[in-house]
C-alpha cells in the first residue's frame, strides 16, 4: 500500500515511509491511496473472530510492502494486550469502553502499535520522539515507547494542568522516557515541539519524529474498536441501523471510523461529539471551516480548535459537505451540560462516565432515531479525569496517587533551554 500527501500528491510513500516521517512535505497529511474492501464473509463470520484475527485482517492490506505477516501479528499481539468491551446501559444505548488499557484512555492501542512499528523500522540513527500533551497522550505514547529500542522519548506537559494520574503515567517510567514540566500552557508544548521540528541545525543531528494522530501508523490501528464494537452488537442490532457516537477533538479516531465504514463496515451514521470547540460542528451548519484558537474545557482531551485530521475527512469525502453529512453528523455540548450528564446519569442507570464519554452520550441521545440502536465510545476512565468527576459527584473518591519515585525534568517556557536539553 502507498501512501499519497493530501497537500502535493506528487509525493507517494511507503507505509513504513509514512510513519518514519510523520508529516508530508509542506505539511500535508499522508492518506491511504485506496481503501480496501472487506468480503462480505468477513462480516457474516465476524463474531467467531478473535481481536486479533480482526485486526490482522483489517490491518495487512494498510501495511503491505512494508511488514511482513509475522511482523504485522507480532506487533498486533503486543497492542491488543487488554479487553474493549460493549456495555448496554438501557434499551438501544450501549457504550464501548476504551478504557482499559495501561494508561486508561483509548490511545493506548495506537501507541503501542506505533512503537512496534518503529522498532521494527529501526534505523542506524536514534529517533526521538516528540510529544506535547495535555495529558492522555503523552502518558500513552511513554507507555507504548517504554523501553523500546532505538527509541528516546520527551515528553512535554504543562506544569499544574494534568491529573496527577496522567502525571504519575508519564514521569514513573524514566529510562528512555524523558518528561518535561514547562511553565506554560499546553500550546507553549506545543510551540516549543513545532519550532524543535522546524530547526535545521537540529534536525541535522537528531532523527525527530511526532506521535500524534497525524501519523499513519497512530491512527490507522483504531479502526479495530469499531469492528470490536460490532462483533459484539451485531446480534442485537438485528438488522436495525447503526449510529456511533465519537468524543472528537483532532478527529484520529473518527477518522480511523469513517475508513472502517468505507471498508464496508456496517454503521448507519457516525457522530462528531465535540465540546465548546465546536469548529467541525460549525462547519457542518454552515459550510465554512473557521479553525479557532481552543478554549479549555472540562473534556480536555477535546480543546481543539483546528483538528489535524480535518483534512483527512475532506479527503475521504472528495471535499464535498453533502456527501460527508451522509455518513456523518455533529453535535457540541457546554461544561455545564457535561457535569449535569455526568449526574443524571449516575442517577439514572448507574454508569459512571466521565467528561469525554458523557459529550459522546449526549449527543448520541440527541442525533439517534428512537428504534436505531446506538453506541458511544467511552475514551476514558473516570478516574484519569477525578477532580471534574468530582465537581458532578461530591461522594467521588479521589484516591491519592504517590509521585515520591517520579521524575521529571522541569524547564521555563523557553527554546533555547529545550534545545540545549535536546542535544544534551
Ligand atoms: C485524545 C482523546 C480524545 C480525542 O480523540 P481524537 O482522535 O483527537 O479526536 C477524546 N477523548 C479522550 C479521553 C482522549 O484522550
């Protein structure tokens, strides 16, 4: 399979090409050059099927040319190492729960596959990662790069704005993981990160590569939760529609979902649940895509206000709004709507959910027909984001997470301080 750059489609690359480099020239997103299709049988036979077994047939086709069948299952046996269960929780309404990976939130599995992947890439030159986070994915990619070979890790987050949970997943590890508190917010991380990718002399010396969504091999893999998912509704669902509803905020994951239905899986609509970052659901409603600087929320993992897989949607739609809001719907919930769901709900059917989950339930409820059946993708446990659970529940436990064996480096918001540490 090759891979085409959104933005100079002169430019084809492998998949291990892809995910070696991240981003394409001129910073255009690699895309799939065809989506394969799955037979029919597939579907028929799919609830005999292991995790596994699905997600080699799903993946081998994205990876030809540049792993082979062994490498791709030996990759694949060290992602898929914990359980993505569907859970109803009244009559139509179930979740799908992402949760109970290493690091408690669903990137875990496109972590892990992108480390594997780049391990068994290994090149004569380290690579260094780079990552700013808010929270979840930085304590997912050092998870999944822990002690892989060939591999060193940063890890930058902004000082008093995680969990200690997510603190705790990325400073614990040490070895080849590196975390770096900053003074600043999240969008200084991420500065500081653009500006290292964009600075020749160091570029030079040093293999740099990112792991977020917009790398190939970081987002691919997540099409797996939606065949998971329907393996285990496919019996229930008896025919009926299918709508899925996805707590959005660069638009990986829905991304990975809109190319599993285009495989030929069958989900009757998709639904973009975003919080006060609502520039995809504007866009829907009025065909213009304004990209917004993020205002902070309690779903925090959402604060996006440009998603980088924008682009990718477009593409899967030939840019063509009517054709998209065929396969696709949208919706926004506020803080306050977020922490009410997060209540009734508890009172309701005694799911526990959490920020994220509660947006994707919200709007599952608003968008569904009554006699479609729905599932909302849970992205994180409750206890990764306590202190907004909390803010719903005044009875939430907070347990006390122990940082004494942590470390971390801490720095100012500043470049040259980050290049030094860089080339150290
Ligand atoms: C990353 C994340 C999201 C958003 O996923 P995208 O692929 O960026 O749209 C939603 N919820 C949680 C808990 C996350 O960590």
């Amino acid at each position: 399979m090759n891979y085409i750059n959104t933005k100079d489609t002169s430019e084809v690359v492998s998949f291990k090409e892809a995910t070696i480099k991240g981003l394409g020239n001129n910073k255009g997103l690699f895309v799939p050059e065809r989506i394969p299709q799955l037979p029919e049988s597939f579907f028929q036979e799919i609830e005999q099927k292991s995790d596994l077994e699905i997600a080699m047939e799903v993946m081998l086709p994205f990876v030809e040319g540049s792993l082979s069948k062994d490498e791709l299952q030996a990759i694949l046996e060290q992602t898929i190492s914990f359980t993505l269960p569907v859970k109803e929780i009244r009559e139509n309404v179930s979740v799908l729960e992402l949760f109970h990976g290493p690091t408690q939130a669903f990137k875990d599995i496109g972590a892990k596959f992108m480390a594997g992947c780049l391990s068994a890439f290994q090149q004569d030159k380290k690579v260094t990662v780079l990552v700013a986070t808010s929270g979840d994915t930085g304590s997912a990619v050092a998870n999944g790069f822990y002690e892989v070979d060939g591999v060193e890790v940063k890890v930058l987050f902004p000082k008093g704005k995680v969990s200690a949970y997510q603190e705790k997943q990325m400073t614990g590890l040490g070895k080849n993981i590196t975390a770096i508190e900053v003074d600043g917010v999240f969008d200084d991380c991420q500065a500081l990160v653009k500006q290292a990718f964009s600075d020749d002399e160091l570029n030079k010396k040093l293999n740099l590569s990112s792991a977020n969504s917009i790398n190939v091999a970081r987002f691919l893999p997540q099409m797996l939760y939606y065949f998971v998912a329907y393996k285990q509704v496919k019996s229930t669902l008896n025919g009926r529609p299918w709508w899925v509803s996805v707590p959005s905020g660069n638009f990986g994951n829905l991304t990975a979902g809109l190319i599993a239905q285009k495989m030929g899986l069958p989900v009757a609509k998709f639904i973009a649940a975003n919080n006060a970052n609502d520039t995809f659901y504007q866009y829907q409603q009025t065909g213009e895509y304004v990209p917004k600087v993020s205002v902070a929320t309690y779903s925090n993992a959402m604060d996006v206000g440009a998603p980088s897989n924008f682009e990718r949607v477009q593409w899967l739609f030939n840019n063509d709004l009517s054709e998209l809001s065929k396969s696709l719907v949208s919706d926004s919930y506020s803080d306050e709507a977020t922490l009410a769901k997060i209540k009734s709900e508890k009172e309701l059917s005694d799911y526990l959910l959490d920020p994220h989950g509660a947006v994707g339930l919200m709007a599952l409820e608003a968008k569904k027909p009554e006699q479609a059946y729905g599932t909302f993708l849970a992205t994180a446990h409750p206890q990764k984001f306590e202190s907004v659970v909390k803010k719903a529940l005044p009875d939430f436990p907070i347990e006390k997470v122990d940082l004494s064996n942590c470390q971390k480096l801490e720095m100012k918001n500043d470049y040259a301080e980050f290049k030094r540490l860089l080339l150290s």
